[in-house]
C-alpha cells in the first residue's frame, strides 16, 4: 500500500487513455450484471423449483386437457403424497398486450403445495371462503396497482360461461409475497369450484401437479403415473418441475448459451485494450522503470507496480460497472411484466468480483513481466 500513491500517480500520466479504458471496463461489467439478471428472468422459477414436485401433463401437448378424474387415480399411486391440477385461463386485461398468468386452481390444495406463495393468515381465509375470490402475486399487483378489495374483470377468448358470456369477474382477496427472492410473483390464481361451475363444459383439467415423498424416486414415480394412463384417450407425459420448467425456457432457444457468447466476445475485447493500455504505459516509462531498479527496486517490486496499476484499474473500473449493473436491475422488470422475476443473483455478483481481478492480472502479467525482463542499462539506452 505505500507504493499506490506511485501507482495512482501512474495511472494519471494518461488521463484521457485511463479514462476511456475504465469507461469501456465499466460498460462490460454494466453488460455482465445486466444479462445475468435477464438470465435470470428467462429462468423464472427453475430455481426455486420442488424437488418433491412432479407435473403431470398431456403425452402430446400441454394445450390438450386431461380428465378431471385423474386426480384420484394419481394419489392412489405408491410414493404420492399429493395431488392437484391446475388449467390455463389466457384472460385479457383491459388490453391484449396485459399479459399475465391466470389459473383456476383448488385453493385449499394448491396453497398446500406451494408454500412458498406467502399469504397473511387473513388472505389465506378469504381466498378459502370466497367463491369469486383471486389472488395474485406482488409483482404483478404493483404492474396494474391492485390492492385487496379490488374487482378484477377478465374477458377471456378460451373459455365462456353457460350463457354465452366471456366476461369474468373476481374478487381480489389476497396479494401473496415469494418466500425468496427468484420465487415468480407475477400469477393470478382463483377458485376452481367457480371456474367449473361457471364454464359451459366441465370435468377436464390442464395439468396436475404432483407431490412426492421421496425425491430420489421421481424418476420412479413418474413412470408409474405414465404407466396408469398408457393407452387411455388421455395419455400423460410426467416429469420433475425443474425440467418442465426449464422445456419453457429453452422454446425461446438456449438463452445461456447465447449470453455466454456476448459476453465472451465482450470481455475478450476489453482485454485486449486493458491489455494494450498497460502495455503502452510500461514502454513509456522504459527509462523510469530502470531508475526504479538502479535505485533499488527488485524484480518483484517493479512486477508489483505494474500489476498494482493494471488490478487498481480493473477493480475501480470493474466494481463501479457491476454496482451500476445492481443499481439498475434493482429497480426491476424493465419490461413491464415479460420479466417479472429480475434481479442479478449472488453468484454472479461474485463471479463478477472474480472477474474484475482475473482481467486486473491478465491485462497486466504480460506488460508486467517485460518490466521484470528489462535490464538497467538498456533502459537508460533507450
């Protein structure tokens, strides 16, 4: 630390070059951050997703529907412990482009086996005792403004009632919290027992959801569920929740993939110029690096100031980029709701960190080691 008024003093010798160089390490960590928490959103859920959950669909598409009656035959099943379904609303609104999640689900049931939807003890009565009653998600409550007591009307395209009408009314009983932070809070859940005695024809569901004792038997089970329905009008497809979930994300091609190309092709880039400005910087001061040395300095001083200055860089540049990156996905989905799950994990933000110091070495080892090769009187030659 006694030599970083050297190294600082360095580093202001170019202040333009330093300045365009941090600048552009900044834009990369500002990159990093901001995909990983777009990463993040494309995952939504698949982290947080029951290993003790199995999700029970149709074997050709999850848009056919599965008899109602399953539900029993399912729990009869060894290493079940519960079961419940859920079926696709694709309500609307007010406008088209207000596109949320809706379900109707057995609420009782459904709370049970998703305790990570935090409702107060209130909310969870209302939603039990009120025939019309909904509840929805915090993220999705602040897009539109909702608050308990609200009536929420739906018109929806898929499903009418008996008389003919599409329009759908319901009573916003709850707004329930993640009890983390990846868990989604952007559906609207309501009652099943009013959505089917209300729809014009009744007794087929979307999908089951499955809980399981063991979740070393998943694979087990789910072929015996499958197993149950082969050759029935209704097959079914069965496999943990992670997987289902992760099948959605991947439609959209592999998002992973695709970030860790940019990103690679990014940070190379910024090698190269942090690489380049510290390079630049050791040939400029050739002369004064060998009066270092007659004076005293040893190798490994002189390595030290190099790669002190190239790591000072990287870091303030790196760090201040990752913060912003922070200061930006905190201030959430900027998409309006496509993203309802977005903030930068804490694993990248470490793996950030590790970043910033592997560019702080790698851009300054090579100029760093020249400046160890250089002898005393070739550098006062030159």
């Amino acid at each position: 630390m006694k030599y970083l008024h050297l190294i600082w003093a360095n580093l202001k010798r170019r202040k333009a070059r330093t300045a365009l160089t941090a600048l552009s390490i900044i834009v990369a960590f500002v990159l990093f951050g901001y995909l990983a928490a777009i990463n993040q959103a494309f995952g939504q859920g698949v982290d947080v997703a029951g290993l003790d959950r199995l999700i029970v669909r149709h074997r050709v598409s999850i848009i056919q529907l599965l008899p109602e009656s399953y539900e029993m035959r399912i729990e009869r099943l060894p290493g079940v412990s519960d079961a419940t379904h859920a079926t696709w609303f694709g309500g609307v609104y007010q406008n088209p482009r207000n596109f949320f999640a809706q379900m109707p689900v057995d609420a009782e049931e459904f709370l049970a086996m998703y305790p990570e939807y935090v409702l107060s003890d209130e909310e969870r009565r209302g939603f039990l005792e009120t025939r019309t009653g909904a509840i929805a998600g915090r993220v999705l409550a602040d897009r539109f403004g909702w608050k308990v007591g609200d009536r929420i009307p739906l018109t929806d395209a898929l499903w009418s009632k008996e008389d003919g009408s599409r329009d759908w009314q319901f009573d916003l009983v709850g707004i329930y919290d993640g009890a983390e932070k990846a868990t989604d809070t952007s559906g609207f859940f309501f009652r099943y027992d009013f959505f089917d005695e209300s729809r014009s024809y009744r007794g087929e569901v979307g999908w089951y959801y499955v809980k399981i004792g063991d979740p070393e038997r998943a694979a087990e089970i789910a072929e015996a569920i499958d197993r149950e329905f082969a050759n029935s009008p209704a097959e079914t497809k069965t496999e943990p929740e992670k997987a289902f979930l992760q099948g959605f994300a991947k439609q959209m091609g592999n998002i992973t993939l695709i970030l860790m190309v940019i990103l690679a092709a990014v940070f190379f880039t910024i090698l190269l110029v942090a690489g380049n400005t510290m390079a630049q910087s050791v040939r400029e001061r050739t002369e004064e690096l060998g009066v270092l040395k007659a004076l005293g300095f040893t190798h490994r001083g002189v390595v030290g100031l190099v790669l002190g200055e190239s790591l000072l860089l990287a870091g303030v540049a790196g760090l201040a980029g990752l913060l912003l990156a922070w200061l930006m996905a905190s201030a959430g989905d900027p998409t309006g709701g496509a993203l309802p799950v977005f903030f930068i994990p804490g694993r990248h933000l470490a793996l950030g960190v590790g970043l910033v110091a592997l560019l702080g070495l790698a851009a300054g080892l090579p100029p760093a080691l020249q400046a160890r090769r250089l002898e005393i009187a070739e550098a006062m030659r030159r």
